[in-house]
C-alpha cells in the first residue's frame, strides 16, 4: 500500500473541495461590493450564511494533513509563504467577524465599514491564496532540506498572474452560485456578472497555462512539449484535460450568454466547476509527483509508514462523516432564497 500517495490525494480533495465550496463564498463577498443595495447584499450573503463556515473545514484539513503526513513539506513550504499565509488567515478571520457584525451595525457609516470589510477580507483572501499557489508552482529555494530562499520570494510577475487569475475564478464561481439560488433582478443581475467573469477566466485559464510551461523544461517535457518537436504520445496522453476543458467552457458560454428556454440555473455552476477540476487536474499532471517543486516528491517528504496508516484509520473514519454533514446541510437548504425572508434581513 503506497501510504505517501494516498495521503497526496487525500489532501488534494480536500483542497480541491476548498477551493470549490470557499472560492464560491469569498466570489460572493468580493460580489458584495458591486450589490444596488442592503436588501440585495443580504439576499447575496444569505445564499451562503447556512453553508459558509463549515465550509472552511476543507481548509483546515488540507493544511492539517500537509503537516501530520508531509511534515519536512511543511516545514519548507511554510518559511516560504508566511507573509502570504498570514496575510490570507488575517484576511478570513476578519470577514469572518465582518459577517456579522454588517448585521449588527445600526449607523450608516459602521454598516458601510462592515460591508465593505466583508467585501475586501474576500477579495484579500482570494489574492493571498492565490499568492501562495503561483509561489507553489514555480518552486521554492531548498537547500540541505530546508527553504533557503527569501521572504518574497513568492511575489514575482508570474504569482501576480495566479492570484488575479483565483479571484476572478472565484467571482465566476460565486455569480453562477447566485444565478443557482436567486431568482429576479438578483439573478439577472449574477448572470451580467457571470458573463464578464467567464471571459476572464477564460483568458486567465490559457494565460496560466501558457505561464506554467515555461516555468520550468521538466512541466514542458510532462506535456510532450520542447523547443525541437512535439512528442504526440506523451501530449496526446494529457490532451483530454484541455480538451473537457474547451467543451465545458462552450457549454458555460452558452448557458451565460445565451439563455437557453427551461435550462436548469444549476448547470452554469456545474460547467464551472468542471473548468475549475479540468485545470486542478492539468496542474496536478505538471507538477506530480513534486510536493516542493521543484526539488522533493511525496515520498521524500513523508511521515514514517506506521505514522500514515495510523492517520489514514483516523481519517477513514472522520472524512466520511464531513463529508456527509456537508452534504446534508447543503441538501437542507437546497432551493431559491427567499428575497422576502433572507436572514438577518
């Protein structure tokens, strides 16, 4: 039983299951900015306010399991993405208490405050994240076994690309959330929004690809690519993910653009989900099976055999029923927000 690589997926879900589930609640609180008014603000955040914190546990998994199973990843990983890192958990512990409090607030100025805090600790947060991805894929400095680079390391041109690309992503991920559970001027209003951020995302998504190639010849090579010829069978191996990934974009396209008569509003979210799993899955394809590109692979940075599988018991037991609360409670409050009763309203 190779433990190391069952460990990477693991985390890899729950990661993935983060960037889906919070990318669609910091998209809506970057939307909030852009709201006509406090009744619709409070329409767009009720959509969310059942869901949004339990959403966060993927997180806390993700970075949880990079320590316990991966722990010399972790110890180089994290010395090079503290400022991000810290700035990022800032970011959402804010929005957290801005959350609340926007309802609390009983002036003008303090409501406008927490507003806009919950707006800007989304969009900072997404930025962060999208930091700290863009510093993963073009690699750190290791030296000995430990981060030897520097602080900012991770704020080059190419992770400015990757954090601007993450927040439109998650605006794309939060309007088709809005066209699924709104009706009226709201949704007409997350369709507009949606619209704009397709083609961002669209153009973000080849712009990144493009990027990633050339950070480093061994993701080049991965994809049957070099500066002499094209090798067709590692590239058609690979092709089916940019391939889904055209298909379900034309799909999305036509869903937001074009308003197809009796088209279910949950298919926009479906096809962009997809897109979001199309490009996690080319990624995991050029860096795999680096866990600190570009320099050590899951096996070297894993904890000791008995150490996994006892972990692993654990976490047989315990994602299952995450897994499962999360799908209840989305479940529970499937359906359309009431515009007349969105809560705290």
């Amino acid at each position: 039983m190779d433990l190391p690589l069952i460990w990477a997926l693991l985390i890899a879900t729950a990661v993935m299951l983060y960037v889906i589930l919070d990318g669609s609640d910091l998209g809506i609180g970057i939307l909030t900015a852009f709201a006509k008014s406090d009744h619709e603000r409070n329409l767009m955040t009720a959509t969310i306010e059942p869901v949004w914190d339990g959403n966060e546990t993927w997180l806390i998994l993700g970075g949880g399991g990079l320590f316990a199973a991966f722990p010399l990843a972790y110890a180089i990983l994290m010395p090079a993405f503290y400022i991000p890192v810290l700035i990022m958990l800032a970011a959402l512990i804010f929005r957290g208490v801005a959350f609340e409090f926007r309802h609390k607030a009983v002036r003008k100025p303090t409501r406008i405050f927490w507003n806009g805090a919950f707006s800007y600790g989304s969009l900072t947060a997404a930025l962060a994240q999208g930091f700290i991805l863009g510093g993963f894929i073009q690699g750190v400095e290791v030296e000995g076994r430990a981060f030897a680079g520097g602080s900012f390391d991770w704020l080059t041109p190419f992770s400015v690309l990757v954090a601007i690309s993450v927040a439109g992503g998650y605006v794309l991920l939060g309007s088709c959330w809005l066209v699924l559970k709104t009706e009226g001027d709201t949704q007409k209003g997350a369709r507009k929004w949606a619209r704009r951020a397709t083609i961002f995302v669209l153009v973000a998504m080849a712009a990144v690809s493009l990027a990633t190639l050339s950070i480093d010849a061994r993701v080049t090579e991965r994809w049957g690519l070099n500066m002499q010829a094209l090798e067709f069978g590692k590239f058609l191996t690979l092709a089916p993910i940019p391939f889904i990934s055209v298909i379900l974009a034309f799909f999305l396209w036509r869903d937001i653009w074009i308003r197809i008569e009796n088209a279910p509003d949950w298919r926009p979210m479906v096809f962009t989900i997809g897109l979001f799993l199309t490009g996690y899955l080319g990624l995991a394809f050029s860096l795999f099976p680096n866990l600190v590109p570009f320099d050590l692979d899951i096996w070297q940075t894993a904890a000791r055999d008995n150490a996994l599988m006892l972990m692993l018991v654990g976490a047989v037991i315990m994602l299952p029923v995450i897994l499962g609360y999360t799908i209840y409670v989305y479940s529970l409050f499937w359906g359309k927000v009431d515009p007349e009763e969105s809560y705290h309203d």
